[in-house]
C-alpha cells in the first residue's frame, strides 16, 4: 500500500495539530448552550452546540474564519479546558539508536496560549500524560474551574520514525507504550469518577493500522492495538456508569507529517499518489475528519459504546499489493 518505509498510514498524532499530540478535557452543560471546540492542523477551530441541538458537520473550506465567532453564546459555564502535553518520554541517551524520542510540541503551546486569550473562559494547561502527577493536577484544575467533567479525548501520541524489529530498542519500545497506552489509561482512569457523576463519555484516538498492520511499525502498532482493545474493556466495565468508551482509527489523513515523510521519499508525488489511491474513495481525510467524528460520538452517538470507529476512506477494503519491495514473488503460472 506505497513506499514501505515512508507512507505515513495514519494521522491520528496530528488530529489537533493546532494543540499536537494534545487531550481535550470538555466540561460543558447540556443545559448551558456552551461549545465544544476541536481544532484542525493549522490550528483553525470548529465549534459544536452540544446535544439537543443538531450537530452541522464541518469541512476544511467550511470552517469559521475567524476564532472570535466561536465565542460562548450563554455566560453559563464555559466550554473546554483544552491541555496539551510535552508528548516525549524522558530523553534517551545518544548511544542508543533504537530509541526515538518524539519531538517538542512547542507550536501547540503558543497556540493553546493565543487560544486561551482570544476565547473567554478557555483554559491552556501543559500537561504530560506520562507523568501521573501532572495528570492528577490537569483533572484538579478542570474540576476547580468548571466544576464538572464531560469528555475526555485521549490524543496524545506519537508514531516514530519507520523501523526494522531488529532496530527497535526495548527502551524505546517502553516509551512509546508509556506514552501511547499508558498515558491513555492513566488519564481515563483518574477522569473516571467525575465521568461517572456526569455519565460522560471517553473518546481514545487509536490508528486502522492498530487492526491491520504496518511495515517498520511493530512498536507503534503494538500500542493502538492496545489502545482499541482497551476501549473495548472499558466500555464494559464502565457500562453500569453510564459512561460510554469509544475509539476513532484514524487511516490516511493530509497533515504536515504525511507531507513531510512524503517528501523524504525518492518521488513524493508519486508517494502522494499511492497514499491517495489507497482509499476507494480517491482521497485521502483531513483533520476536520476525524475532529468531526470525534464530535458525533462525543455528542449525539448516546447508543454507542465500545465501538472503533474507522475514519479511513474504506482504505482497508479489498485486495492491494502487500509484498514488501525485495520480497521473492512467486506467482503461479498459467498453463498454455
């Protein structure tokens, strides 16, 4: 399904780009016509009236122009507490090349600070996820400030670059599932007791290639494979709550990381156009894809629970290539 080292298969690290790698804590009220907020890559930003009133799906030419027309339209309790986090495990040592830490996620915090001064009652906090200490102190200020909890959108992440087994350290491999599943948990597990009081709802952003596999990927595949078996066992446990677990599988979404790998490739717009005819449906999602989704079973998907929902352009339908470049081929021959 393209360059086996190099196409990006999924975009789930930069759904909100705008706040990379981050969470979405939403306290809001039903009752208060507040807003959700999700933002796209270039840090633009969609804005929903929660449930009962109709959800209008948003594309990435339909989205509002300017942040100031997402303001609150009620003085009730206000929308999003959005946190970001430093989405990296401790720095490995340069010795071990198996290890890749993720970068800095600095973009995100000007952006979450331009953010927190642009929308009234909007609240930045930095928050690593793989440190429980932080977590404890993002659900704490939440709570104090709003009151009450109603979503929680589990985006931190990060895919590294592309790797061989043999090339995968144990550290790293750690790492990652620190930071990839771990994370996840640690934040789930803590935000639980106010779900519970509000019969909120969990939303994990898991990867189509956590179900289907990917080349020089087995740490990262481990980890969303994790991820979307986690919401199914939590869906359960939760059920007797009311609180409702779901994850979005993210396929191949447009973001500045497919552009990137794409140009490291001997032919990016060859590379481009492999990713893009992958999917059935011609081209590839955009980050106001997945957001979208997200909002649909963060609002009005009341009778979903413990579902993955798949948000890839059919792309792991049918039949395609899978032999990796180099491999033996051996088709069989057709008699004369």
């Amino acid at each position: 399904m393209g360059p086996h080292s190099r196409w990006p298969q999924e975009g789930s690290r930069d759904l909100c780009q705008g706040l990379c790698c981050g969470n979405l804590l939403f306290p809001f009220s039903v009752q208060s016509g507040a807003q959700v907020v999700i933002c796209d890559k270039d840090g633009e930003w969609v804005s929903l009236s929660p449930h009962p009133q109709p959800l209008l799906p948003h594309t990435q030419e339909s989205w509002p122009p300017a942040l100031s027309s997402l303001r609150p339209r009620s003085p009730g309790p206000q929308p999003l507490l959005p946190q970001t986090q430093e989405s990296r495990p401790p720095a490995p040592p340069p010795s071990d090349p198996g290890v890749q830490a993720p970068s800095p996620c600095l973009p995100a915090e000007s952006r979450g600070r331009a953010l927190e001064q642009e929308l009234a009652g909007t609240v930045f906090l930095l928050c690593d996820v793989t440190r429980e200490e932080d977590v404890r102190a993002l659900i704490s200020e939440t709570i104090r400030r709003f009151g009450r909890l109603d979503c929680v959108v589990n985006n931190a992440g990060y895919h590294p670059p592309p790797q061989w087994p043999e090339e995968t350290s144990a550290q790293g491999f750690r790492q990652l599932l620190e930071l990839n599943l771990l994370g996840t948990y640690t934040l789930t597990k803590l935000a639980l007791p106010h779900l519970r009081k509000s019969k909120g709802n969990v939303i994990n952003i898991s990867s189509l290639v956590g179900a289907i596999g990917q080349v020089q990927a087995v740490p990262y595949v481990a980890t969303k494979g994790a991820v979307t078996a986690m919401t199914k066992a939590l869906a359960l446990d939760e059920s007797q709550y009311g609180v409702r677990v779901n994850c979005i599988s993210p396929g191949n979404i447009w973001t500045p990381l497919w552009e990137e790998l794409a140009a490291s490739t001997p032919d990016p717009t060859a590379t481009v156009l492999q990713g893009t005819l992958a999917q059935p449906l011609g081209h590839m999602g955009q980050p106001a894809d997945v957001g979208a989704a997200a909002v649909f079973l963060a609002s009005e998907a009341n009778f979903c629970t413990g579902i993955e929902l798949l948000v890839t352009g059919g792309a792991e339908l049918g039949f395609g290539r899978k032999a990796i470049p180099g491999t033996p081929v051996e088709p069989p021959i057709i008699p004369s």
